[in-house]
C-alpha cells in the first residue's frame, strides 16, 4: 500500500540541505531498475550508485533462492566427487550468465590504486630487476613515511633509515614469500603501491630476530589495514598489489603474533573472502581479461603473470580460511566447499619464477590440471603403499598444488565432520555408500608419499622444500584430526580460548567426558603412533641447536605443540596438564600405549 502512494505521488524533486550546495535529485532518477537475468529468474536491483561512478553487476537472488542454490550446488558436488565418472565438476546454474559493467578495465594488472596522500614520484629510470635485492633508497623511504603518516617519529629512528629498510624487505623474501608464494619476484615493482612495500617492510620487522624491531613491527602492524583501506581502496574493485598486501597480512596476523592478533586474522579473513566474491575471482570467466594471443612474448608474459597472481590470491584466501576453521575451530567462512573453485591448479615454482618472458617460454607447459579434477583423482587414490603412481590425469603436483589439494581433502573432512551434522538430509545418502575416514586417510597416505618424493628431490628450490616441510607438518594435523578431538584435547590440556571463545569451566567438563571415553579406544593408540612418528622424523638435533624459522615449515610450531601435548597426554606426563589428568589416563597406560612412544 506504501508503495501504490508512492508511485501516485508526482514528482519532487529533493535540495540537499548543505549551504551552498545545488545538488539535487527525484526519486523516479535515482532508483531506476536494473533487471539481471539468471537461471533464477530476473531480480530488480536499485541503482545504488551516483551518476558518475560505474559499479559492476552481480547477479542478484533472493535470499530464499540463494539457500536453494547453496544446498543444490554442495549435493550435486558430493555426488560427483563421489561417482566413477571422469570429467569436470558440474557447473554452478546461473553464474557463466552473470552480468559485467562493460566499463571496466580491461588490463593486465586489473585495477590500478588510487591513492589520496602525496607521495614522492619514483625516479623515471627504476624498472623492475629480476632479482630481489631491492634497495630501498630515500625515495621508497619517503614513500613509506607518507603511508605512515600516523607515526611521525618513525622519520627519526634508526630502524627506519634505508640499510635497515632494505634488511627487513629482505628478510621477508627470504622467510615468508617461499611459504606465501603470492608476489612475483621478477615483475616486483616496488614503487607501484606504497601499501605493499610498506606491508613488506613491517612482516620483515615481525620476522627478524632483533626483539626491538620486532615489536616495532607488531605495533605498526595493527595500523596497515586500516591504512590500506583507507589510501588504497576506493571501489569494489581492489588493485592487485593492495589485495596482496591485505592477503599477506592476514596470512601474517594469524600466524606470527599474540592471541588478539590472531583473532583478528579471523576477521580479516572474512574481509578478504567477502571482497575475492564480489570481485568474482573464483571462477575462470574474471581471467579472460588475461587472456590475449596478441603483442610480443613480454605482453603475454606479463599477463600471464597478473592472471596467476590473482589466481594463487584466490587460493590463499581459501587456504587460510580452512586453516582457521581445520585448525584452530573457528567457523569458516566459505559458504560452500573448496570444491566450489574452478580453477586451475597453481603453476610450478619453475615457470612462477622465471626472471624474463624468454625463459617462461622455456620453462611453458601443458595447462595444469583443474582443481577439481585433481581433488577427485587423489581422494580416489589406492591406500596402499604398492600402489604408489598418480592417476593418469595428471603428473605428480609440484609443492604448491600440492599444498592446496591438502587443504580441499581438510576441507572435505571438515564438511563431513559438521556439515554432516548441520545438513544431515545432503549428506546421509553419501555416508550411506562411501567411507570417509577410510577415503581421506587414502588421500592424506597418498599426498604423503608426494610430499616424500619431493623432499628427496635434488632439484628442489628452497621455496619449494619450505611448502613441503609445511604440507608435512600439516599432514600430520590432518591425519591428528581423524582419530582424535582436537578441541576436546586442547580443552582438556588447559587453553584458555578457542576459535576466538573463551573456554569456561562447563567446557572442561565436558571434554573431560570426553577424553576419559577416547582413552579406551583403538584411535587413541593410532593418535600416540602418529605423534611418536612425526615427532622422530621433524625433531632432529640440528632444529633443536639452531632453533625454528619459516624455512623450516610455518606450521612446525603448532605441529610439534599438538604432538607434544598428545604424547604428553598418553604419557601420563603432568606437562600443565593438572592432576586430573594423570587418573584418567591410566587405564590407557596399563595397556601399554606408552610403548609407543
């Protein structure tokens, strides 16, 4: 009724109240509809933005029929994961048809940045080196200072001058990009985002092992996000080199500080994950902007460049998301399951690091595989260690594609584990006719023995041996997963928050309950077996004498704290466990577990 006296009403024209301002509008100009068509049917959306500010179409459902996509969609993967067919994934109804603003860019570096503040224009004679030696000079460091407006007494410390700057920028190269291997080194340009350079500067600072500069970094740190935002971003469409440098810090917020960080990385995480979908990266058709068969060898290069560079952002996103949610139990953000991504898996370390358009030629190959595709071949995998060769469609993954696929197999096992719970009328013909556990310890057994061969590898690169050291350690969590409670355990050994709750005394309740019930079964000596194994093959003299850096594996920390406090618990050992625990696990210690160990 509302609505019919709107529409009889004539037309008024509205003065914004501001003196001296003449602007004006009506509502029959501003509220004009924009009908998208889907396999939905057609949905009117408001035009929202001002005349002379364009923004992309998405398709739009109502919030009913979103749910009905979301269930169709998660059961018709499951049921293909499942069958014998080959071939693709089927498709997701509605989304190949969506709607692009035809005013945007079409560029190989996607959106540029927009920045509000002055900076200092770079020399006309830097171009891109294809090493990374980067030398911040004056004028990179006036860029940062720029940035960091905030912090004026940065210009006077010694932390901050050029010799110093360069260090921290090198030191992330050398720790953190093998593990997070999102920038191009060779077509870094270090001029091209003051956010991303400064991004750099700060997580090399929270790396170093000067205790000063570290806490320099954490307490910059906290203020870059706010930053990037603020400078960097000024539409739905991010530039590539501010989305790395949100990526990189999210990825860095949950892994290298204190507890309130790492719970803000969930946030951060949610953040990143709602731009990456509006955007559309996840799906093939934002990559035909890449693709173009015209110019010389060095425009397709760098094309090819941007389109992996945004692809492996896509993948981070997701792989952080089910690390927050596989590991640490927050629930995770990602509506659906990893089995949503329709791209291709990441390129090898070979082709990802050529320094010249002339050696990528060299270095091309075949297409990697779809995601998809691979997740299905190795969740298909024989267990047995006979029966070691891929599928053959594709060769063995390189260390990167690697890790992704391990992360989908922890995201199908956190799927059955809770989905099955929550949507139970989806999943219950597939627990019917398949079993999971058997299947992902087939797919963890197989992903194993790839890591393996790739450790033993003389030709490995150093990035590469660092992305396996961390599929290892997080296979490990994985397999931990299967046979035993985590959240339970970690409870129980006394952890004051998980998943960004506060654990209280109903909690340890509960998980005494719990543990006093998984002591007395088969998976609790599987879980002591797994903790002994891993514990003998990563902890060596040489890691104890010289100490844990992200060359090593950026998970190795909290792999050896959960395989320390497994063997802990099943050793009747009180390592701040509280006298509880040694009266409930002694029935498991009259069976002998602890030979295991």
């Amino acid at each position: 009724m509302g609505r019919a006296r709107l529409a009889a009403c004539p037309e008024t024209r509205h003065y914004c109240p501001q003196p001296g301002c003449g602007k004006s509008f009506t509502r029959q100009g501003d509220t004009q509809q924009t009908t998208i068509l889907a396999e939905l049917g057609t949905a009117p959306i408001a035009a929202v933005a001002s005349r002379d500010q364009t923004y992309s179409l998405r398709i739009a459902v109502k919030h009913v029929d979103a749910q009905d996509l979301a269930v169709d969609d998660l059961d018709a993967l499951y049921a293909w994961l499942v069958s014998g067919s080959s071939g693709f994934a089927p498709p997701v109804e509605g989304l190949d048809d969506a709607v692009f603003d035809g005013n945007l860019p079409v560029e190989s570096s996607g959106p540029t940045c927009r920045v509000d503040y002055v900076l200092p224009e770079p020399p006309p004679s830097v171009a891109p080196s294809p090493t990374r030696g980067y030398a911040i000079d004056e004028v990179l460091r006036s860029r940062l200072l720029a940035f960091l407006f905030a912090l004026p007494e940065l210009a006077t410390s010694t932390y901050f001058a050029c010799d110093a700057l360069s260090t921290f920028l090198e030191q992330y190269w050398a720790s953190c990009a093998p593990t997070f291997p999102v920038l191009h080194g060779p077509t870094f340009d270090p001029y091209a985002s003051a956010g991303l350079i400064t991004t750099l500067v700060v997580v090399g600072m929270c790396v170093s092992v000067d205790k000063a500069a570290y806490d320099l970094g954490a307490s910059i740190f906290g203020k870059m996000r706010p930053l990037l935002l603020l400078h960097e971003v000024s539409g739905p469409e991010v530039p590539l080199e501010t989305f790395q440098a949100l990526v990189i810090l999210g990825q860095a917020g949950q892994m290298l500080f204190d507890s309130r960080e790492h719970a803000l990385s969930y946030s951060a995480a949610a953040h990143d994950f709602g731009v990456s979908r509006s955007m559309d990266i996840w799906y093939p058709r934002w990559y035909k902007r890449f693709e173009t068969t015209l110019g010389n060898d060095e425009e397709r290069w760098r094309a090819w460049v941007a389109s992996e560079s945004w692809s492996r952002l896509c993948y981070a996103i997701m792989l952080r998301d089910i690390q927050l949610s596989s590991i640490f139990g927050h629930l995770p953000v990602r509506a659906l399951s990893m089995l949503i991504i329709r791209l291709r898996t990441p390129a090898s370390d070979a082709l990802w690091t050529a320094p010249s358009a002339e050696a990528w030629q060299k270095q091309r190959s075949p297409s990697s595989a779809p995601f998809c595709q691979v997740f299905k071949d190795v969740l298909a995998a024989p267990s047995s260690s006979s029966s070691s060769s891929p599928p053959p469609s594709h060769e063995h993954l390189n260390p990167f594609a690697l890790s992704t696929v391990l992360h989908g197999v922890m995201s199908l096992a956190w799927d059955v584990k809770w989905r099955g719970t929550l949507r139970a009328d989806a999943l219950a013909p597939l627990h019917k006719t398949l079993n999971w556990r058997g299947s992902l310890q087939s797919a963890y057994g197989r992903l194993e023995r790839e890591v393996d061969d790739a450790l033993d590898s003389e030709a490995l690169t150093s990035s590469e041996r660092t992305m396996s050291l961390s599929s290892l350690d997080l296979l490990f969590v994985a397999k931990l997963d299967l046979v035993a409670d985590l959240t339970s355990m970690l409870t129980f050994a006394g952890v004051m928050r998980i998943g960004s709750r506060n654990v209280g005394p109903d909690d340890f309740a509960l998980a005494s309950r719990s543990i006093r019930k998984w002591v007395s079964s088969e998976d609790a000596v599987e879980a002591a077996g797994l903790a002994a194994t891993y514990l003998r093959r990563r902890l060596t003299v040489t890691d104890l004498e010289q100490g844990w850096t992200f060359a090593k594996g950026a998970w190795a920390p909290w792999s050896f704290y959960l395989a320390t406090a497994m063997a802990t618990l099943l050793c009747e050992q009180r390592w701040g466990l509280g006298k509880e625990a040694g009266a409930v696990l002694q029935s498991l210690v009259e069976r002998r577990v602890s030979s295991v160990l």
